[in-house]
C-alpha cells in the first residue's frame, strides 16, 4: 500500500463524512421549517414531511458519491444506466418492499391519516389492528396501541390494500367496547341500563348521540356485551395524561362488578 494510496482513503472518508453531515443538516433545516409556530398543523402532522426528511438525506448522498465517479471521467449517462441496472435487479429481489413504496407514495397523495390520527386497519387476512400514528416511513406505519403500550409496524401495502377507518377525522367518534360476561347472570337488562346509565355520566362521554348498551352474542364461552358512546375528536385520544378509553373501560369493568356481573374477559 503506497502513501499516495493511503492519503486518498482517507479524503474520501473525510468526504463521505462531510457529505452525510450535510446531507444531515439539511433534513435537520426541514424539520425545524416544518414545526414552525406559523406552520400549518395539518402540515405539521403530515406524512409527507416525515418521508421529505429522509428523501432529502438520501438524495444529497446520492448526489455526493455521484460526483468522485463523474470527476475521473465517467459520463452522468453511464452512470445512470449503471444505477437503473442495479436497481432493476435489487427490484426483482425485492417485489414486497416495492410494494410497500408505491402504496407509502399513494397514502401521502391521498391523505388518508396524519401524525397523531387514531386509526383502524380492516385487513381480511388478518386480526384488525387499530392505535394511533406515531412514524410514518415510505415502507412502513408505525402505530401505537394505547392500551397495551405496544408498537404495531405495519407495512403500507396493508394499509393502502385493506379499509381504513379514521376515528380523528370525525367530530363525533363512536367507540365500540365489547366485554363478556358469564353466561350465569340472573338479571342482565338491570345490570345493562346501570352501565349505560354509568358511562352516560362521565365528563368526556357526550350527551348525544346517546349511549347504547346491548347484548350482541351469546356463546358457550359467555354474553358478549356492546357499548357504544360517543366522543368529541380531541378526546377520543386523550384527556391531560390519561387515555380517554382505558378510563372507559375500566368504567366499564367497575359498573358492572357493581351490579353482580361476573366477567369472563375484562372490559
């Protein structure tokens, strides 16, 4: 290994190193413009940002290794056909996550959620997934059940391919709680219009539509019984620090210990 060979290492990984800390000033200058106080919130939450950060990194790095090959003689043509080769051949191999990118493309152009939005997943192959956006990248969603604490990372195909519902868009959610009781309950209808009466009551439930409480399925296993009781949009996620349905729920779970009911899954 010569010195001559030795020095140029070294400058290209000085010039690596500059270029990625460009490249990451750059998205850093995005964020900052976006969360702005005059920036619109809609804009703010929008996926589109999100993905616009991590584009503008890695374009200005594709830019940056671009330039060395172009300086010692390769043509910008050669080294586009280059490129589209390897590409192409990373995309064979690839279907699924190509999949994922134009459906991430699609979820931005038709602005079906933002930042923050509480969503559910309607997906025919699989258990529903519902929680509340907190990353958006063009390959996958991340959601957070607020129940559980749990992340859910969601590939955006499923969620272009499947029906969502977008609890946040609407200025009055109807949330749907359904807990099973055992099957040895003498008297349900006292204890049903004690819940309702119950979950009527609390603060965050709005006076109408009003709240209905109903059997929906009798199994070997227990009674299934519905709630439904609507919420404004801005507390259908929160209230302060608290989540506005675990709150129900445990209101829930409490009004009808209190009428005798023997629960078989906690509300």
């Amino acid at each position: 290994m010569t010195v001559r060979s030795v020095i140029m290492g070294v400058v290209a990984i000085v010039y690596l190193v500059a270029s990625h800390f460009v490249a990451k000033t750059v998205s850093y200058v995005v964020s900052r413009v976006s969360n702005k106080k005059d920036t619109p919130e809609s804009l703010k939450r929008s996926p589109a940002i999100h993905v616009m950060k991590s584009f503008m990194y890695w374009i200005i790095m594709c830019i940056a290794i671009t330039i060395p090959f172009v300086s010692i003689g390769i043509e910008g043509a050669a080294m586009i056909t280059i490129l589209g080769a390897v590409l192409l051949a990373i995309g064979i191999g690839m279907q699924g996550t190509l999949s994922d990118l134009s459906a991430g493309i699609m979820l931005m152009m038709s602005n079906a959620f933002s930042m923050g939005n509480y969503i559910e997943v309607f997906d025919d192959s699989r258990d529903g997934v519902n929680g509340t956006v907190k990353k958006f990248n063009i390959l996958d969603t991340t959601l957070l059940d607020d129940d559980s604490g749990v992340s859910f990372i969601v590939p955006n195909r499923v969620l272009y391919g499947s029906a969502l519902k977008n609890h946040s868009t609407s200025k009055t959610p109807i949330v749907v709680d359904v807990v099973t009781i055992s099957n040895k309950n003498v008297s349900i209808a006292k204890a049903l219009e004690n819940l309702r009466v119950d979950v009527q009551k609390h603060a965050v439930v709005l006076k109408e539509p009003k709240v209905t409480t109903n059997v929906s399925d009798v199994t070997a296993k227990g009674t299934n019984i519905e709630v439904r009781y609507p919420l404004s949009a801005d507390d259908y996620y929160t209230v302060g620090t608290l989540n506005v349905q675990s709150i129900i729920k445990t209101l829930i779970r409490e009004s009808l210990l209190n009428s005798g009911v023997k629960l078989i899954v906690r509300a």
